[in-house]
C-alpha cells in the first residue's frame, strides 16, 4: 500500500468542510432516476432482463428502480447508465438548468447511494455543478460515512482529479491502494479501474470532478 504524505488541512478547506445543505432532498434523484431510466430502456426496446443483463445486475432489482423504490449502488448506476449510452447525471437530474453561474450551498442537489448491505447514509454526491445535458466538465462533493465503500471498480474515458476536503480516504487504482487524509489530492486517468471507501471513524468529505461528465 502507498501512503500519500499527510498534509495539513488550510483555512479554506476547512471552510469547504461545513455540513450538506438541509435544502437538498436525495429523494428528488430517485423520484427523477425511475422513469428516465424506464424511458430510456424503452427507446432502446430493450426488455427489463436485456438491460439487467447487460448492465450485470438482477432483473429485480431494475425492476425496483423504475419503481421508485430503491436506489441501486453507484457502480449498478454507472453500469445501467453505460448500457443505455448515457450517464447518471442525465438519468438523475431532476431540476431545470441553472439561470444562474453561482450555485448557493442551500441549493444543492444531492444525491444518495446504496451503503454497506443496502443500508443508506453510504455514499452521497452533493452536486457542486448542476448537470445540464452535453456538460464536458462534473464536479461533486462525495460524501462517505464511516466504513461506506464503492469497491466495486469501474472504468471509463475520460480523466479525474480530487481533492480530500475532510476524513480518511482510501482509493484504489487497479492493484494499487492509497491512503490519503485531509488536504492530498489526486489525479488519473477514468481508464485504470479505480474504486475507493471510508476506512475511518468519522465523515469523509472529498471534492472530486472529471471529464467528460459520468456521474
């Protein structure tokens, strides 16, 4: 395992460091995901099992999301959003493009992930830019509670870099595993498999954007 040397965390990332905003409701996301993903999967005439297939997941469990009731991993959300050629920000986007450059902190959208055994309060993304279709540059907060995790690897084109605003943070790119803390980065190329979890006792809090958008 490589460790990434620990830093001392600076004014303005402490700053960052303030709680999600309690205007967002994650439930918009998953209202928004069921029939965009449903439609989508319809004009491609693609049956329930086609897609669950292609995407390496249950047919039950794609069955749910359509239905509203569940809100699957993120790495079963990238693969279903791969399947039907588009990505989660477009199947998960359940507001109007901004009439605004500045996005305030009350108004941000989150969006909540499947924890440990389908628990929530895993994985959350809190939308530092509001996804508009055709956007080249995402970026999020993503937020992990104490153990949550995203081991399940993936890959894709395009480049991303991050920023550990706050907690412990463990990322893994291919075979290689890195330990980072408050104030390292990183950056690699979407195309090295890479996953990563909340190995620590408390929050973790990590700025992360990529191009072209995925999330």
């Amino acid at each position: 395992m490589r460790t990434a040397k620990k830093t001392t965390a600076n004014p303005a990332a402490a700053a960052a460091a303030s709680p999600a905003p309690v205007d967002a409701d994650p439930d918009l996301a998953l209202s928004a995901l069921g029939p965009r993903l449903k439609h989508a999967r319809m004009v491609r005439s693609l049956t329930l099992k086609a897609l669950a297939d292609a995407a390496g997941c249950s047919e039950s469990l794609l069955s749910r999301v359509e239905r509203g009731q569940v809100m699957p991993s993120l790495a079963n959300l990238h693969r279903l959003a791969r399947a039907l050629d588009t990505n989660v920000a477009e199947l998960t986007a359940s507001f109007a493009p901004p009439m605004s450059p500045v996005t305030r902190a009350s108004e941000r959208p989150v969006i909540e992930f499947t924890g440990l055994r389908g628990k929530k309060r895993g994985v959350k993304l809190e939308r530092v830019i509001v996804p508009i279709r055709g956007q080249l540059l995402q970026a999020d907060i993503h937020v992990l509670e104490p153990k949550a995790e995203s081991l399940e690897q993936i890959a894709h084109v395009g480049e991303e870099m991050g920023y550990v605003i706050e907690g412990e943070f463990e990322l893994r790119l291919g075979d290689e595993v890195y330990r980072l803390s408050a104030g390292d980065s990183f950056y690699f190329s979407s195309d090295v498999p890479h996953s990563y979890r909340n190995p620590g006792k408390t929050q973790t809090r990590v700025l992360w954007t990529n191009t072209p958008a995925t999330f």
